[in-house]
C-alpha cells in the first residue's frame, strides 16, 4: 500500500504569495479613481464574455456571489469551450480542478452514462437546470451554456437519488435573448469527426416579451481502433415568455438521440492475483476494438424543462420548476473481462459478454421555491424556502449476456472475428437463461429551508436544513412476480458557512460543515435474529479556505482544504455459532476522504485568459470488508490532479481576432483495482497537451486544434482498462449571423 503525499511546502509557499499579491492588487484597485473603476468594470464585462464565469445562482438556489458563497464550485463556460474548439462533453470537464474521468459512457440500462471522479467519490452528470436530467448516454455541448462541478456532499439543497458523496455536475443551458441572431459552425477531423452545429434566436413578437431560441447538432465520430463510431443528432428549443413585469416563463427541450458502439473496456479478474499489474504487461493490443460496428447501443434521451417565476412583492419571488427526462437503452451492451477459460490463469484470455437490453428510465421532478431577500434588525437576510418531489421509474427487458465468447489478446486468435449481430443473435438465441424483465418505482419528497444571514456588511452565515423522506416501492420481477426491496427512509440533512470577507467583495475565508446521504435497502439475513433496519449512509464534511477576487474582477482565485467522512457504510461479517459460519451485513463501516483544491481563474492582460487548477486527494477505507480496509478506494482516481490552459487574441493592429491557445492535463498514478485478493494494478501517470489556433473577425471564426499534441499512451479505469483518445486534428469554420 503506498505511502501518502501531501502538498509540498513549495506548493503551500507558493499559493501564500500568490494570495497576498493578489490581495494587494485588490487593495490598489479599491483605491483608484472612479474612472479608473469604470475602466476596469468594462475589462471584467470583456473577460466574463470570453473565458472567466463565477457566479451561479443555482449552486446556492439564492442570488449570491462566489465571494459570498461558503462553498466551492466550478464553472466552465461556453466561451472557454468555444475557444478550445470542444465537441464532446468530457473533453469540456477537462477543465475542473480535481476532476478525471473514470470510464466512457457505456449506454447500459441504469446507468450508461459516463463516469467521473470528484474528491474521491464516482459522479455522473445528472441534473440539468438544477433539475434531474439524466442520460444513458452522452451528452451533447451544443446547448450548453456552462457546466457547473458543485463540491463536496450537497445533499441538504439537492437530495440524495442524483448527486455523490464528491459533488455534482449541473448542466446549465442556453437561454434565448431579445435580439435576431445565430451562429453555423461545422467541424471536422481525425477519425473521421464531422459535426454541424446551428444556434438561432430570435424574437416573436414586437414588444420582444416571446424569444425563442433553437439549438442543433449532427454528430459523427469514427475510433482509432479497428472498429467503433459514435453518430448523435441533437435538438434543442428553449422558449421564454414575460405575460408581465412581475410573471414570466421558460421552457427548455432536449431531445438526443445517440448511436455508438461499446468502447473497449477491459475489466480485470476480480477474485484471484493478479499477474499483470500494469497496462503494458497485460500485452493488448489496443488498437483493436474486439467488436464490430453491427453490434450498436442506441440511447434516446429526452428532457423537459419548465420555470415559472412571480413577483409576489419587492422582497419576495416565487420559483417553480418542472422537470421531465427519459432515457433510454436499445441495444447490444457488451463487455471484457479477462477468464481462467480451459484452466489457464494467466491473463491471456478475454471473455466477451454481451447482452440485447430495452430499458427505460424516466423522473419526475416538481419543485417550488419561495426566495426572499429582506432585512431583520438592520441585518440582510436572504433565504430560500422549498418543497421537492422526485419520481423515478425504470423498466428493463434485457436478454440474458452470453459469455462464452473467448478470444486470445496476444495473438491472432481466428475467434477474434467471430463477433457480430449474427453471430450474437444466434447464441442468444439459444441460451436457456431468462431474461431480465423487471420494473422499480421510487418517490422522494423533500422540505428545505436556507438562509444567507449579514451579520455584517462583511460577515455572513448560512444556516440550511432539509427533510428528505425516501420511499422505495420496491422492484416487481415479471418472470416470478415477486416484488422485493420494499422500504422507507426519512433523513435530516444540515448545511452551516461562515464567510468573513477580510476585504469587502474582494477576499474572503470561508469555512463549511456539509451533509450528504444516501438511502439504504434493507437485506435479508441468514438468521432472524440478525435482521435489523438500516439507517441512511451519511456523509459529513469540513472545508476551510480562501477566496480572491481581485485586479477588478480580473483574477479569481478558490484554495481549499476538506475533510470527509462517510459512515453507516454496510459491510460484510461472519458469526459462527453451533460450529456453523454465517456471513451476515453490519452496518459500522466507514471512508474518509481528504484533500486541497486550487483554482486561478485570469485575465492579467487585454486579450489573454489563464485557468490554473490543481488537486490532491487522500481517501481511505477506514472500517470495510478485509480485502480493502485501509486501502484507496478504487473510484478516487489519481492522487495528484493538474489543469492549465492559456490563451491571448491580439485585441487590436491588422491582425485583430488572432488567437492561440495551449493547455494540458497532468494525472498520477492511478490505482484501478486495490484489493487484498488481486493486488493493485496501478495505470501510469500521463501529461497530456493540447494547442489551438484560431481567428475571429465580423461574423466569421475559423480554428484549428490539435489535442495530444505528443500523442501520448495513456488511459482511464475503475476496474476496467481504457486507452484514451490518441493524437487528433480537428478544423472549424463558423458564421455568424
């Protein structure tokens, strides 16, 4: 097991003189003219319209600023996507201090989309809006207007069936505007990578009160590997209606229809030692697929966005908001996973199993919020009261997975090609394994109340507090027609912050308590006297840091230090009695996890944007079952996690509009499995670069991209081995209209 690291004090020097410089030009800003303010006000406007976006009022459900906001977030707008010519959803997360992804989507039934890490604790992108927004599959930027990462345990503003224990990932879309415009863009490169995008807004009446706005996307993507592809159309109208000066509307629709084929994923043996512990002594040849492009998953995914907002007086609004997604799964999921076929136990056999699975999952979300914004004794109180009810439904009428599909990974093994639809019909077919049909239901309905308190102009506490009862219906099995895992939880989920802005709207401290939960499902035990009802599993953590927003609005920085524990955890036990062993569920296990995030967002000078990012994570699994007590959960991802991207467009002289731009990523080691039984297997550390070059002018923009710029060997995992993307070259034209 290795040893931990901590930041360096190099590191921790660093960040302190950074601060204190950037605290004193916040100071020198303060003293200035008003027209130098005035002067400085319009670079912040010119720098939020290219790459640097804070402020949310979603992540608090109240109109805060960061600076006033105990809790940290991210946010990665569409202007930086823009400028780094992004044209998939994870390559845009790319950009989150302490956030790596830990597999692609894989459009399975329940869970198909894809897979992140955040402070130590698997995520997936799951709300829209604020909203539940799920998908099988992946997601789409076209219509995203920024991409919010929300840290740590959030339960208390946003429950528990949809978010981590790490965090959030919130989807905020694009809004129509009151003037006549648009945007073409069409993309092509490597792999065979053709994309047309289409943004079109406008007005439909003359007093500008009804704006609608139209999003599209063609999408097509071939794979380095033998075979693969990804081919996507998205659609999406976003319609908004002010009937007065107090009540206004807007709808928001998506519907994204995906057809891919499975990436490969290599799943390692889960029950013996392993023999290869790295990606290079396992011997793949990874520019093989191990499938065909006739054995394709389809995931429909649709998304209804409603919001109401009323005036009901000058201090006080009502909010409600409706959301509807469906997502569905139609297709062949299949998998690999390394076999002791015949005997041989020696990683060199693949088993290839797969299954035809027709699945869908739908929620239902209503939430009403009432935000008032008035004063108590002479102290500022803002606050948001809120009633939430969630439905979700899933249904699944999967064939049985055929696994006896084997093929050799170190040499030409005339199996190989013995993967089609025909071919996978037919031993389905045969198989005299049921299917999978079933159905589960589930209702949340949740109370909450939070508050933003100025005990000074400069010292403010938020005091939030939720009710969250949790009823499971249970999931029916159609073959036998028993319906079982049938319960109720009812939680209570606190959140404290305190900030005290040490220079007012410019540098703040801030310290947090934080609580998420999650439900847990009864089991059965071997003996009845062991039955036992359990409690929620509960997340609790502690954050402190600082805060900086200076140069006027042009340098933002969030340094933190957190602390999470995680108990009521279930694990596994053995009690023997009358010479007999029985292995039973307790529910005393426990995870903490640990670390430092840095985040520097600029604009030093006209023309040029910095994001710096940095992360170090340490989680543990204090109290588990033997095979992993006292190890690094394998959802944590690297220890060490780095970002930066720099770019400058010349602003004025001939050559106005010309940019360029270069960034990269640098991850540690990562252990993807990290059991007593198996070992570790550990992937290798990578730093991978990127560069653009781009040139805008009037109504047009031509660009140019080149991601891996080394074309460096590298991959993701959680159990599973993933080569990613290799070098790839990537040209777009867009107009403007």
């Amino acid at each position: 097991m290795k040893s931990t690291h901590y930041p360096s004090s190099k590191f921790i020097r660093g960040l302190a003189l950074m601060l204190a410089a950037g605290a004193t030009l916040s100071a020198s800003a303060q003293s200035d003219s008003s027209s130098s303010r005035r002067r400085l006000q319009e670079v912040s406007v010119t720098a939020t319209k290219e790459c640097v976006k804070r402020e949310s009022e979603q992540v608090a459900r109240l109109p805060i600023s960061n600076l006033e906001n105990p809790q940290v977030y991210h946010v990665v707008s569409s202007q930086l996507m823009q400028e780094q010519l992004i044209t998939g959803f994870d390559d845009a997360l790319k950009n989150v201090p302490g956030l790596t992804k830990l597999w692609t989507s894989t459009g399975r039934a329940g869970d198909g989309a894809g897979y992140f890490s955040m402070r130590g604790f698997a995520v997936q992108p799951s709300m829209v809006n604020g909203m539940a927004g799920i998908s099988n599959g992946g997601l789409d930027p076209a219509n995203i207007e920024a991409i919010e990462t929300i840290k740590g345990p959030s339960g208390t503003l946003f429950g528990s069936s949809l978010i981590s224990f790490g965090g959030l990932i919130n989807i905020v879309t694009k809004k129509p505007y009151e003037d006549f415009g648009g945007e073409l863009n069409y993309t092509a490169g490597s792999y065979g990578l053709n994309r047309i995008t289409a943004d079109v807004n406008a007005p439909l009446n003359k007093a500008k009160t009804a704006l609608l706005r139209m999003n599209a996307a063609y999408h097509y993507e071939g794979s380095f590997q033998d075979a693969g592809f990804h081919r996507a159309f998205y659609l999406a109208p976003s319609f908004s209606y002010k009937a007065n000066e107090r009540l206004s509307f807007l709808v928001n629709l998506e519907y994204l229809s995906n057809e891919t084929t499975n990436p490969l994923s290599v799943f390692l043996n889960r029950s013996r030692p392993l023999f290869a512990r790295t990606p290079d002594e396992l011997g793949i040849d990874f520019n093989r697929s191990f499938t065909s492009n006739d054995l394709t998953i389809n995931t429909p995914t649709l998304n209804l966005y409603g919001q109401a907002n009323y005036r009901i007086s000058s201090v006080w609004t009502s909010q409600t908001n409706v959301a509807r997604s469906l997502r569905g799964t139609d297709g062949y999921y299949s998998y690999l996973m390394f076999t002791d076929a015949g005997g041989v136990r020696n990683d060199t056999l693949f088993t290839r199993s797969i299954s035809n699975q027709h699945a869908t999952t739908s929620t239902t979300q209503v939430q009403q919020n009432f935000i008032g914004d008035f004063k108590v004794l002479g102290m500022r109180n803002r606050v948001v009261v809120g009633v939430d009810f969630l439905e979700i439904k899933a249904e699944n009428n999967n064939s049985p997975y055929v696994s006896d599909l084997v093929s050799a990974i170190r040499r030409n093994d005339p199996r190989y090609g013995l993967y089609d639809r025909q071919t996978v019909d037919a031993r389905i077919a045969a198989s005299t394994a049921a299917r999978t049909r079933n159905a589960s239901t589930s209702y949340t309905y949740g109370a909450y109340v939070s508050n933003v308190l100025n005990i000074t102009p400069t010292t403010l506490a938020m005091v939030s507090l939720r009710l969250d009862k949790f009823d499971n219906r249970g999931m029916t099995n159609f073959n036998n027609g028993i319906t079982s895992g049938v319960y109720e939880q009812t939680t209570l989920s606190p959140k404290l912050g305190l900030v005290q802005q040490v220079m007012k709207d410019r540098l703040a401290v801030f310290a947090n308590y934080m609580n998420g939960f999650k439900n847990v499902a009864p089991v059965t035990q071997p003996l009845p006297e062991l039955n036992t009802t359990f409690k929620p599993q509960q997340a609790n953590q502690i954050e402190a840091g600082v805060k900086l927003d200076g140069m006027g609005h042009r340098l933002s920085v969030t340094a933190s230090y957190y602390n999470i524990l995680v108990s009521n955890m279930t694990r596994p036990a053995t009690l023997v009695r009358d010479d007999t062993s029985y292995n039973y569920t307790v529910q005393n296990g426990s995870q903490r996890s640990s670390g430092a995030e840095l985040d520097v967002v600029a604009r030093p000078l006209r023309g040029m944007n910095v994001i710096l990012g940095y992360s170090y994570n340490d989680s543990r699994m204090e109290a588990a079952d033997k095979n992993v007590e006292g190890r690094r959960p394998v959802s944590a991802g690297p220890v060490h996690l780095a970002n930066f991207w720099l770019s400058y467009t010349l602003p004025t002289g001939v050559a106005k509009g010309l940019g360029f731009g270069f960034g990269g990523n640098y991850a540690s080691e990562n252990m993807i499995t990290n059991d007593l039984r198996t070992g570790a297997f550990t992937l290798p550390a990578y730093t991978v670069f990127g560069a653009t070059a781009f040139y805008e002018t009037g109504r047009y923009r031509l660009a140019l991209k080149l991601d891996n710029l080394s074309n460096e060997v590298y991959y993701a995992g959680w159990t599973t081995v993933e080569r990613q993307m290799p070098r790839r070259l990537s040209a777009s034209v867009g107009f403007r209209f």
